[in-house]
C-alpha cells in the first residue's frame, strides 16, 4: 500500500507536501495531548471518586457503630454491605434495605475477606455481574466489623467517553482547518519558488542559438522571507552571468564571422590578382615579351601582399594561443635607436608627412625583440599616415616615466572618433569602412601592435582627442617578455 502512495506522493506539489507533513505532526500532536488529557481527566475523576467514597464510610461506620445497622442518606446506585468477622471470615449481615447488596457479592466478599487480612483500607475495581464496573473500598466500620462500599464508574466513563468525542470532533476540524488554510499559506509563500520555476522554463523554451541572444526573463516578483529573496537574489545573478556570457559569446561569434570575412575577401583581393596577372604573364610570354617582366613584378609584389597578410595572421594566431610561448627573441636592445631607425624608414617611404623625433640624451637598453618592436612602431607611423591627409605633421617622443619606457606616436589629424575608439585594435576594423584597401591597409596593423607590446608585458593605450591622435606604448624596464594572454585587458 505504502509503495502504491509512495508514487502519487512524489507527484505531489511541494506547498501540499508541506501541508500534509503539518497535518501529520499536528495529528501525532493533538494524539498527545487528547491522551494525557483524558488519561489525567480520568485518573481526577477516580481519585475524587474514591475521597467520595472515603467520606460516606465515615458517616456510615457512625451510623453502624451507633444503631448497628446502615441508616441514614444514600447515594443512588451504590452499593453497602457488612460484614461480621467470625473466626477471621467474613459473614454478610443482613441489609436494612435488599437494595444495598447486588446479586453478585463475591466481589465484596472477596475485599472483606482481603481487608480483614491485610487491616488497612482497600481500594479495587471490580466488575458486578448485573450492575457493571464498580469502585470497591473497604474499611473498618467497628471491632469485629467490615464495611464495603461500591461506586459506579459508568458516569466517569461517560464523562471520559464524551471528552474524547469533543476532542476528536475539534482536533479533526483543527486538523482541516490548519490543513487547508496552511495548504493556501504555504502556497502563498512560495508563490516566489513558482515564479523563479516559471522563470527557468521560460529560458529553457529560449532559443539560445542565436547569435544575439539574450535572456529577458528574470524572477522579479515580491516577497517570501529572507531566505526567498537571498534565492531570488542568486538566481537573478545566476541569470546576469548567462546573460553575459550568452553576449559575449554572440559577439565573439559576430567577431568570428567578420574576422573570416575580412580575412577571406582580404585573401581573395591578392589571389584575384595573381591569378590575373599570371594570366597576363603568360598571355605576354607569348605575345608581348616586353611586358612579361612588368607582369611578373607585379605577380611578385601581390604575392607578397599576400604573404605579409598571412604572417600577421599567423603572429596573431600564435600570440592567441595560451599554451604557445610568444614567438620572442629578447635580446639587449636601445629602444630610441630602434625609434630613429622607424622614423628614417617612414620619412623615406612617406615623405609628404613631415616626422619629429624625441629620443633624449642618451641610449635607453632594453630587453626585448628588436624585429617585434620595430614591427609595432612601423604600424603606428604607417596608420599615422595612412588616416591623415597629407602634410599632417606626425611626432614620436622616447621617454622614461612610472619605471616604464614609453614611447609616444602622434600626429594632428582629424583624430578618431568616440565611438570607434574602443575598436581601433580589433582585427579588421577599420575607422571608415568605405576606405580603400590598398590605401587603408588590412586593419590589422594595430591588432598585431597591441598583441606584440602585451607578448612584451607592456600596454598600449589610445589618446588624443579631435584634431590629434595620441598612441603611447609603455615598456617595463626591468626586462619584457612577461607575456601576458592578448585577450586580457
């Protein structure tokens, strides 16, 4: 049977769970307390009983004492008989009235015979065949002489009978009541566990493929306790952290996607060419040599397009990777002088861009990867160039600072704007997308700058306001190569 409920039971939602388990405690509860009640109602009432009969046997020994015989008043339904101790056994004497001995006196004869044995007062129930349970006492009523008396106990019993009926009628409706109001309480209670549930399917139905998800849901109703609301508190910010992690996830996911777009329309811009121009190379091979050479150049130079845009790839790919030492060579280096050799490599190739240069007094030694460095200070002169107009004049300052080298590369442009700020270092973005390709470059010059200076252990950090672009790179002096993960901030 036990096994059959068992089921439905655990079908059973939790606030009628707890009604029913408060409705089982307070049964075992109301059980307790109805049994010490009517055990202590029925012991009260037989102690009185038994005073009652103590009381009227002093009377009557008087009155046997006095007139030989029982006289005087009489309890209705009770019971009186006399006995004469002859030779230690008792004999009945013969009542005034045949009503004051039952039928059946072996229960009397029994006590007086017990009491004339013992010489102390007796007290016994005993049952009366004709007349029911009785309350027995028997005393000395004289020298010689032994009175019995019994009670009734059929009204204790009645009395005892209709307070474990009222009990069982109030406790039953105590019962219902606590029952189906604590039912209404206990769901009322835990209204908010139903709405963080409801709040859990409603995010289990979302879908949360899409590349913008997000979770609108959140459990926001009222009340409960502290302890319900230290839940609600948690699962709320259980909810924020999905919530985010499901947006960065669709951002990484759109980066993705744009990143193998650029890449591969970035890729297809040069292999087009290639294969254009090997098709001019061979059309001129066979019909106008004289262009074969200027065919091939240009073959050569989309092709190292092509490779250039591969090994920013591959840098960037192998700066990503956590488990992969940064492809580094330190080395004792002079950072001002790989300044000025940038600087003469920039006046030469961009000459309509006049360059100040600021590099102190002295030599200031590193350690760190010339080839990387220099790298990262040819791509801020070149995007200097690449985004301003001509005769916009660019600086570059060396400087030491907050046991740091930094160098500054600047220019009086009409600078970035705000809200492409926080974008400037991703791959692939450009600040004005309409920009061509061959003039604007690929968009990942200051991607691979800022992952080179963090493989470095240093920052780099985007100033300037209108009219002016400011990038600082700050070096540790005490020696870089404390690579950093290039997607920390």
């Amino acid at each position: 049977m036990i096994r059959r409920l068992r089921p439905a039971y655990r079908r059973l939602r939790l606030g009628t769970r707890l009604a029913l388990g408060l409705g089982a405690l307070s049964l075992v509860v109301f059980a307790v307390v109805g049994t010490a009640l009517t055990t202590y109602m029925r012991d009260y009432l037989s102690a009185q009983l038994d005073d009652q009969l103590k009381l009227a046997q002093v009377a009557q020994s008087r009155s046997i004492a006095a007139h030989g015989t029982l006289q005087g008043k009489k309890y209705y339904r009770w019971y009186y008989a006399v006995y004469d101790l002859s030779g230690g056994a008792p004999v009945l004497r013969r009542p005034e009235d045949p009503a004051d001995v039952p039928e059946d006196v072996d229960e009397f004869t029994a006590l007086a015979r017990a009491r004339a044995a013992s010489g102390s007062e007796l007290l016994r129930t005993g049952h009366l065949r004709g007349a029911g349970t009785y309350r027995l006492r028997a005393c000395e009523a004289g020298p010689g002489v032994v009175l019995v008396s019994a009670a009734p106990l059929g009204d204790i019993e009645d009395t005892v009978g209709q307070l474990i009926t009222i009990q069982v009628v109030t406790f039953g409706l105590a019962l219902l009541a606590l029952v189906v109001l604590g039912r209404r309480m206990l769901r009322r209670g835990l209204q908010p566990l139903s709405d963080m549930a409801r709040t859990a399917h409603g995010i289990a139905s979302h879908d949360l493929t899409e590349s913008a998800a997000r979770l609108p849901l959140r459990a926001d109703g009222p009340g409960g306790g502290p302890e319900v609301e230290e839940l609600r508190t948690a699962f709320n910010t259980m909810l924020e952290h999905i919530d985010d992690s499901l947006a960065v996830r669709a951002e990484a996911e759109r980066r993705l996607r744009r990143f193998v777009a650029d890449a591969s329309h970035e890729l297809r811009t040069p292999l087009m060419s290639v294969r254009g121009y090997a098709d001019l190379f061979q059309y001129a091979a066979a019909n106008a040599p004289g262009e074969r050479d200027g065919h091939l150049a240009r073959l050569r130079a989309e092709a190292a397009r092509m490779g250039v845009l591969l090994d920013d790839l591959l840098l960037l790919a192998r700066l990503d990777a956590a488990e992969v030492e940064a492809p580094l060579r330190p080395e004792e280096a002079d950072l001002a002088e790989l300044v000025r050799q940038a600087a003469d490599a920039f006046r030469a190739s961009h000459p309509d861009h006049p360059l100040t240069v600021t590099c102190g007094s002295g030599p200031l030694r590193l350690r760190l990867d010339p080839q990387r460095i220099r790298q990262v200070l040819d791509n801020l002169l070149t995007n200097a160039a690449v985004h301003t107009p001509p005769g916009t004049r660019v600086r570059a300052e060396v400087a030491v600072a907050s046991g740091a080298a930094r160098v500054r590369v600047s220019d009086a442009g009409p600078g970035i704007p705000p809200e492409d700020r926080e974008r400037v270092f991703d791959r692939f973005y450009r600040v004005d997308e309409a920009r061509s390709r061959d003039r604007g470059g690929s968009g990942l010059g200051l991607a691979v700058a800022r992952s080179l200076v963090r493989a470095h252990g240093g920052t780099i950090e985007l100033g300037g306001g209108p009219g002016a672009t400011v990038f600082t790179v700050c070096l540790p002096l005490d020696g870089a190569g404390r690579r950093r993960p290039a997607g920390a901030g």
